[in-house]
C-alpha cells in the first residue's frame, strides 16, 4: 500500500471514529466504544509501568477505585464538580503508587506483583467496612438531576465518548513522548538489564516510582470517567481483582511494551467479551472472565509478544 | 601526581569467606593499573565493592578526596566511577544508539543533547558502522566495544574493566588495546582486571597483585611479574625458578 | 452467614472494648491455629512448587477450590463423606496437577517469574469463571456426620471438623518433610531447589522431579479444599481468599521455605483470627496484608527464605 493509500485510509478511520456517536443511534453500542477506549486508556497507563518497566502490577483496581470514590464522595457529600474532586482522586491514587513502590521497588521476582495485590485487596476491603460513608457493598449510585455537564451529567451517550476518546488520545501522546524521552529510555534499560542501568548511573527506584505514579494517575483519572458514565459504584466491581486482571490482559494481549498494544488489545478484548455476553446470555460475566483467562493462557504460551506485533513488518 | 582512587583498609566477607582481607593501595590520576591475580583472589568483589554493588565490611574508599563508601551504584556512577562487566551486557533489544544515549543521559536532560554526545563517543570508540543496528545482532567483540562507549559516555573518572580482552582474537586485542590507550590519553584513568598477560604488559603502568584477599605485590609490571611470591600465587607453590 | 462464607459460629467482639477476657483470646486463638494447619497446607504446597521449579502458581487457591467440589460432588452424588472421600479427592487432585503441569507449566519452567505469574492467573481466571458457568454461584454445603459437633472442655469449644482439619494438614506436611529429609526423591527434590544446574550435572532429572513436585503441591491444596468444607461454604469465589492467604504465608516463611510456610501458616491463622475478634470481623484480612507488607518492609526474605537482593 502506498503512503498516500495510508494516509487516506487513517484518515477515512479517523473521521468514522469521530463521527461514530453521530451515525449511530444504539447507546449501547456507543457505550461498547467507550469501554473500548477508557480501557485502551487504562491499559496505555499500566503498560508504562508493566510493560517498558516490566514490572506487572495486579492491582491497578485499586487507582481505579480511588479515583472514582473520591471524586463520587466530592459529589455526593459536598456537591463539588469530579473536575475538582478527580484531581484530588488522582492524588490520592499517586500517594497510594508511593506507599505501594517504596518497598517494593527494591525487590526482585514477583514480590512488587503481591505487593499490588495486597493494596488493592485492602483498598477494597476499606471502602468495604466503612460503609455509612462508602456505602459498603451496595456501592454509590450517582443521583441524576438532570444535564450537567459540570458534573459530568448527560442525557447521552455520545459526549462520554467523546470524552473517553479525547483522554485516550491525550495519554496516547503522552505516552510517545515519554518512550522517547529520558524516563522512557531510561526504564527501556531497567527493563532490559537493571544492573548494567545502575551501573549507567540510572536510579532505578527512583525511575520505577516516577512509571507508577504517571500509571497511578491516568489510571484513577479513567475511574472518575468510569463513575459519572456507568452512574454507579460499587467495590467489587472497580476495586476487585478481576478489573487487575482484565487491564493487564488487555495489554498482555494486544502487545506488551508496545505503544499500539493496549489499543489493539482493548479492542479486541471487549469485542470478544461483547460477543460471548451476548451469545452465552444467562452466564454473563462467568463467560467473558473465562476469555480472559484463556486469552491470557494462549497469549503466554503462543505469542508472549501480543497480537500486535502481528501487525509489525519487521521483528 | 594525586590519586584519583584511594582504597583504605576494605575488609569484605560472604558468610563464612573473606573475599576482601585488608586491601590498601592508590590508584594515580591518569594511569593504567592492571589488577591481577589467580582465579578467586578478590578481584571482582573488588570491583562491586568500589562501585557499589557490595557494601564493605569495613574500609574506605575516595574518589579524589571524596569519600565514596558503600554508594549504591547508579550514585556510584554520577560521581565518575564507570565500570564493564565480566560478560557484555548491552541492552539486547536496543540498537547502539540507544545504548549509548542512555548512558549519555546521565548529565544531561535533554535526549538531543545526549544523542550528540552519544555519537561522538561512537565514533571515538570507532562504532559508527553500527550506530543502527540492535545490539544483539553485534559480534561478541563489538558488544564489548559497545560496554566501553557506553562507559565513555557517562564521562567517568575512573574505568574499571573487568577482563574486557577475553575472549579476542590476537586482530581483536590489539584493536582493543589501541582504543583502551586513546581513552586513557583523554585523562581517565583505567583499572584494568585482565588475565591475558600481553595486554597487561602491553597497556599497564603499574600492577597490583591480589591473591585470597589480600594484596600480594604493587609496582611495575615487568618487575612485579618476576617477583617470586607473585609466581608462586598463580603456579601454587610448586615453581622453583631455574 | 459468618465472614467470607464461614459457615460454623465465630466468636464475636467483646462489647466495650478489648476484650480482657482469657476465654476468648484463648478460643479465638486455637480456633485461628486450627485454621491456620489448614492455610499452612495450601502454602507449603504453594512454596514447594516455588521451590523446586521457581514457579509461581497464581492458581494455588483455585486447587483449594476444585477440592472442595469435588469433595461436595462425591458427597452429592456418591454420598461419600469428606473424610472418606479424602483419599480419592487427593489422588484425583493428584492427577490434575499431572495434567496441568504436562499441558501448561512445563513450557514455562525457566522462564522468568511474570511467565508463570500471568499464565497461573490466566489458569486461576479460567478455573474459577468455568466452575463458575457449570455450577452457578449457588452458595453449596457439604454434610457431615460431625457438623457442628465439638470438644468442649474448659470453657473452650472447638469443633471436630477444625481438630480433624489441623491434625490431618499437620499430617500431610510431616509426610512431605519426611519425603524431603530422607528419601532420594526428597533429596533430589531439594538439590533441585538448590541448583537447577548442579541438580542436571548430578543425574537428576528435573522434568520427573518437578512433574511429581507440582502434582504434590496441587493435591496439598485439594486435600485443604476437602478439609475446609465442613466449616465454609462452597462456592466458585472461594479460592482467591485461600490463594491470596497462601501468598501472604510464603512470603512470611520463606519462598520456597516449607518449615516457614509451616509455621507461616499457623502464625497467619492466629493473627487474623486475632484481628477478627477484637479489631472488626471484616477487617480480617486487612490485618493479614499489614503483615504482608511489614514482611516485606522490614524483611523480605521472611523466616526462613533466602536473601531476596
């Protein structure tokens, strides 16, 4: 295919893309796309940490989570905008990153992985026990009063979209640039030898911290997006270790380390799920958990390197 | 002349072993300093102790008056102690660029500027043919060309190499030799861990003899190797000079 | 309904404060070092197979779950009780941990951790959700002829199916120190932990030992699973709590450590027995992770393991 061919053909995607919500009218579909991005999002964030730092954190739930209680108990309690109560999310998800890396950093062999697992066990068993103020195990709907668009409230679909798909394209370019830069090259090397990178004058603790806090960070903004769209929380569901599972597979599946991975990955693992929900209907979430895990067992076996290096003409 | 390196006293054990029994020397600004001895006689723990990788049970070491005691590695470097490992580590995935680049990052911010020093140093480490290619596609003796420019590239003080000549062909270790002798007339100086004994006559202005720990024998190289203690060290005892 | 599915009385917090009642701490702790046989049982079985192969099974918890149904399956179909149905479940279990290392975990030994790690996970997604599909997220018990029944003796109360589940995990893990101490394939089994290469250049040949290793490991979590299900509910969720348990006992032992899973596990049982009495009931497992994290703040080798840097 010639450039011009190219060109022509991103193009013709990129406009279907974003006119998308303007052409078609199910809101279901509209809202399958959205999870398509929040998670090609999610998935850009962990692979900064997972994939170029190479270290597999399974419980990025629990910056999901953070982000999206607080900015939800912002609303709830004292009605202030999730733009406010996001950021303030998105701190708290950044101290967890800290209290979590600082020990764990140190460590070899799967001992950061536990590490992850642990906080977001116990992140979920908090907003578990104080339940007058998270409200427990039945979780937090988000009362809806009308368009809001200061609150994140729409009778819509369609302005979600848009703004899950701004925010995948923002840490998109985020994310290229920092592969190129200093941090990016640098945790390259960690990734590839951490000893010969200590020995280049490379402070891998402190490079490590920086992956996580950036992943942290995007991850807990993608939760607050999460809440005001869904409209409904709950602990199980965003701070459980099946949401761990689903990012890293997402990313595992689509190409780890790889700028485009996540993306492929998201896509084409909601489709799957999408598809099993739909023929396998009573079993729902068994069906499409089960994917996962035969995914993530296909991928490690036959093609450790993702799909989408399918799709890369030289190795 | 002042020493750039000075080691005092440095004691280092493993469990029950004493790799490092009380080991004091200077290493001279500027110099080439082979540092030999059998197999086991300390030298690599020596190595990691300088640079950080180990801790020492007791000693000191300065770098040019500056006590660097036990500093973790990376901090180890920024202060100008480079070091290559036994076995090339290059970063496979890479290309001799990036390699470099990383290693050049280490005092700058600024990747355009990393990547202007990072291919001078290529080219004075006369790798330029390879800029592109991935690491792991370089022979054995480019990849320990490459472990050099990329300890180049952090602009050290001080280079440790250990055994970096094994393993070359005769073509190879004088190519080798010519390039360790052009980087240290750029001012740093060079400790150089070897077996192969024409490069350390070859390369050395001094010797240090290590063996179990300690420190057997210093001086000039021709004069050191005749020593007989030192002979009797590698041969084990049984040498009786004719 | 008790604290994740636990279906047998559980002391409940003193009213006012810390209790400083004798009774209760001692009740509340023999209770946890019964549990904690059984915690003890899944770890070492976890940290053998860490052991021996340097694999992590991410899936360890999963095995504690297919013995509980297969437990409740012979129960169900063949009314044979736990107890009696133990020796089947186990050799079944032990076939399964044959399977599953000839299929999956062969390909990955020597590779590093995260292989293992994510395929294990993958496997523990998979089994968890199939179960899940075959037989619903019904709550299921399983009957026996001792429920509920216990020793009573100065003031304290414990039941059988606690006893009878300490004694009998207590017996499995003496049955595989003796097999490590004294016999050849113990000894080839610890050299192998040792050195994989030493281990080759003796004659040993691994792909046996870690075959027998694994399925050793995977009928130790069955073999919990059948203990387990006099006092909890069975239900497909059930592994992940035994699983992240086990975790948290082997880092505190020791990886690859089996005396420190042993006495990890006994130590895990109290404490969150502990904290579940006098802290709050679901905060159990929060006191369970501190430990963790402490373990890995202050000493990441844990009890017994080897140095970790």
């Amino acid at each position: 295919m010639s450039k011009k061919m190219k060109y022509a053909v991103a193009g013709f995607f990129a406009l279907l893309i974003l006119a998308f919500p303007l052409l078609v009218d199910n809101p279901y579909i509209i809202h399958t796309f959205f999870m398509v991005f929040l998670f090609a999002t999610m998935g850009l964030g962990w692979n900064l940490i997972g994939g170029y730092g190479a270290q597999l954190s399974l419980g990025h739930a629990a910056f999901f989570a953070v982000g999206a209680y607080t900015a939800v108990l912002f609303v709830v309690y004292k009605s202030i905008t999730p733009f406010l109560g996001g950021v303030v999310g998105i701190v708290f998800a950044v101290i967890l990153a800290i209290i979590i890396g600082l020990p764990s950093f140190r460590l070899r062999g799967p001992y950061f992985t536990l590490s992850t697992i642990a906080a977001a066990e116990i992140v979920r068993t908090l907003l578990l026990h104080f339940q007058d103020f998270t409200g427990g195990a039945n979780g937090i709907p988000i009362p809806f009063k009308g368009e809001n668009p200061l609150f994140l409230q729409f009778y819509s679909k369609a302005p979600y979209y848009y703004l899950a798909l701004i925010m995948l394209i923002a840490v998109f370019l985020l994310l290229r640039f920092l592969e190129k830069s200093k941090i990016g090259r640098y945790l390259a090397a960690i990734r590839e030898d951490q000893d010969a990178a200590e020995s280049l004058g490379i402070k891998t603790h402190k490079v490590k911290m920086i992956a996580l806090i950036i992943s942290a960070a995007i991850t807990a903004a993608c939760g607050v997006l999460y809440a005001f769209t869904v409209g409904f929380i709950d602990p199980d569901s965003i701070a459980g270790l099946s949401l761990s599972i689903e990012i890293a597979v997402v990313v595992i599946v689509g190409g780890i380390g790889t700028l485009w991975g996540p993306i492929v990955g998201a896509g084409v693992v909601i489709l799957l799920t999408e598809l099993t929900n739909m023929y396998l209907g009573a079993m729902r979430s068994g069906a499409s958990l089960m994917l996962y895990g035969l995914l993530l067992i296909i991928v490690i076996l036959f093609k450790p390197q993702g799909l989408s290096a399918l799709f890369r003409k030289k190795s | 002349m002042s020493a750039v390196l000075e080691v005092k006293n440095l004691k280092k054990s493993f469990g029950g072993i004493q790799a490092l029994k009380n080991v004091s020397f200077n290493v001279e600004q500027g110099e080439i300093l082979g540092l030999i001895g059998p197999n086991g006689s300390g030298k690599s723990t020596f190595v990691n102790v300088v640079c950080g990788l180990y801790r020492p049970d007791a000693g000191k070491v300065l770098l040019k008056g500056d006590d660097v005691t036990g500093l973790e590695p990376p901090l180890a470097a920024s202060r100008g102690i480079a070091r290559t490992f036994q076995s090339s580590r290059p970063f496979l995935n890479l290309t001799v660029l990036d390699n470099v680049i990383v290693a050049a990052l280490i005092d700058e911010n600024r990747v355009d500027a990393a990547e202007k020093i990072a291919l001078k140093t290529i080219k004075f480490t006369g790798l330029e043919q390879y800029v592109n290619t991935k690491s792991c596609n370089l022979p054995v003796e480019k990849r320990k060309r490459l472990d050099l420019c990329r300890a180049l590239a952090t602009k050290p003080s001080i280079m440790m190499l250990d055994e970096v000549m094994a393993g070359l062909n005769p073509k190879e270790m004088e190519e080798g030799i010519e390039l360790l002798r052009l980087i240290n007339q750029t001012g740093i100086t060079i400790i150089f861990i070897e077996h192969v004994m024409k490069a350390v006559m070859a390369l050395c202005h001094r010797v240090v003899v290590f063996n179990q720990g300690e420190l057997l024998a210093e001086g000039e190289p021709q004069i050191v190797m005749k020593d007989e203690r030192v002979v009797k060290a590698y041969l084990g005892g049984s040498y009786k000079p004719c | 309904m008790g604290r994740n599915g636990l279906t047998e009385f559980v002391p409940s917090r003193q009213e006012g404060g810390k209790g400083v009642d004798l009774n209760i701490f001692l009740q509340t702790s023999i209770n946890g070092l019964m549990i904690g046989g059984v915690y003890a049982l899944v770890a070492v079985g976890l940290t053998l197979i860490y052991g021996v192969m340097r694999i992590v099974n991410f899936a360890q918890g999963e095995f504690v779950m297919l013995g509980m149904y297969a437990s409740w399956m012979l129960a169900t179909f063949l009314k044979i009780g736990p107890y009696p149905g133990l020796f089947l479940v186990g050799l079944f279990m032990l076939g399964i941990g044959w399977l599953i290392f000839k299929t999956l975990i062969n390909r990955v030994v020597g590779k590093p951790d995260e292989v293992a790690i994510l395929l294990t996970l993958g496997l523990s997604t998979f089994l968890q959700n199939a179960i899940l599909m075959i037989f619903g997220a019904d709550y299921l018990t399983v009957q026996t002829t001792i429920k509920d029944a216990a020793f009573n003796m100065a003031g304290l109360s414990v039941p059988y199916a606690r006893v009878i589940a300490f004694l009998v995990a207590l017996l499995f893990v003496g049955l595989l120190s003796y097999l490590l101490a004294k016999t050849d394939l113990g000894r080839a089994m610890r050299a192998s932990a040792e050195s994989r290469d030493i281990a080759i250049l003796l004659g040993i040949n691994p792909k046996f030992i870690f075959t027998v290793a694994f399925g050793i490991g995977i009928c130790m979590a069955g073999v919990a699973g059948v203990l387990l299900t006099p006092m909890f509910y069975v239900y497909p969720g059930i592994g992940t709590l035994f699983n992240t348990t086990a975790f948290v006992v082997v880092v505190l032992g020791g990886m690859g450590s089996v005396p420190g899973a042993f006495l990890g596990g006994l130590i895990i049982g109290i404490l969150e027995s502990l904290t579940g009495t006098y802290v709050s009931l679901d905060l159990a497992p929060i006191g369970t992770f501190m430990i963790f994290l402490i373990v890995l703040f202050l000493r990441p080798s844990g009890l017994f393991g080897r140095s970790v840097n």
